[in-house]
C-alpha cells in the first residue's frame, strides 16, 4: 500500500470487521486524519481511542 500522509481517509462500517482493519491500517500508512463511520458509537470510540494510543 502506497502511503496516506497528507490524506483524510473515510471509513464506512468501521467499527467492526474488515473497515476496522482498514481503518488501522490507514493509521499504519499515516494518513493525517480517520473518519471512521458506523453503526455502533461505543466501538467506533475505542478504535479511534486505541488507534491514537499507537501514535
């Protein structure tokens, strides 16, 4: 995967499955901001919690 940095990455159902693995990857890659989009508020905070905890 080609580097994100300077990019905002949209996720849609990313806080479950396959988008939550697409969204920390997107962090690997470092892309500057995560909108991470779905159904369930409660995960979607601890992935974006847990994403920023690994810098």
């Amino acid at each position: 995967m080609r580097t994100l940095e300077g990019l905002i990455v949209v996720v849609t159902g990313g806080t479950q499955g396959l988008g939550e693995e697409i969204a920390r990857r997107a962090a690997q890659h470092h892309a500057a901001g995560i909108v991470i989009c779905g159904r369930g508020q409660e995960n979607g905070t601890r992935i974006a919690a847990e994403i920023g905890e690994s810098g």
